[in-house]
C-alpha cells in the first residue's frame, strides 16, 4: 500500500495562498443582521436581536422610544444610521411598507446592547 505524502503547509497556510474568484463578492453568502441575530454599528457596539419581526405598533413605540435606530437597505448590506431628530420622517416612509399582507418591503427589530441600549433595526427588501 502506498503512503500518503504529506505537505509542509498547514491548511491555513494553503486557503491564505488561494486566489479570490474573479467576479465574487466577499460578503455574498453573508447573512442580513436580522437573519444572523447580531448586528454591530459604526461604533462597533455589538448589538443582539431581541424579538423581531414587530408590528406597525411597537414599531411606532421604538420609534420614539428606542436609545439608536438604524435602516438595514438592500436587505441589511448598507446600515444607515438615523438622528433623532429624522425618525418622524423615517417612520413617514417605512409604516406603510411594514411586514403586511400587501406590502412588505420593510421588517422592524428590537436588538438591544450588553448594557442594556434599545437599537430599532428597520431592514428593507427589495
């Protein structure tokens, strides 16, 4: 029976030294933040889905109540953070296209921080 040779790199070493496919995305395949259940903003605060999808209701709650708010567009690849004093004008757009029957093309999250912070993650779908 014949030996199996063995190779001087380790498995590592060997996927480092491959070339990315011509035309891939590296984040294709990556999972939206509502789908994965983690979301970490630009000031890397890791946040934790904590219930989701919400009705137009708590949606509305969070809205004026929640310490962050950010919109997910392009189903959670661009995060778009949103003041305090534009959410009234984002809620303006987002309630009539919250997870309905009719219409979905926006679904809210409540995820909150380690310490404790509300974030409403709103993501659009295309």
């Amino acid at each position: 029976m014949a030996k199996k040779r063995t190779s001087d790199k380790s498995f590592a070493e060997v996927m480092a030294s491959l070339e990315p496919e011509e035309g891939t995305d590296p984040a294709a395949g990556r999972l939206s933040p509502a789908s994965a259940g983690e979301l970490v903003d630009q000031q890397s605060r890791l946040w934790t889905k904590n219930r989701g999808p919400l009705d137009a209701r708590l949606t509305r709650r969070l809205v004026r109540g929640a310490d962050e708010m950010i919109i997910g567009e392009g189903a959670g690849e661009v995060l778009r953070p949103v003041p305090a004093d534009g959410r009234e004008e984002a809620w303006a757009l987002i309630k009539e296209g919250l997870d309905t029957p009719e219409s979905g093309r926006f679904r809210a999250f409540d995820f909150r921080s380690g310490d404790g912070r509300v974030l409403l993650y709103v993501e659009e779908f295309c």
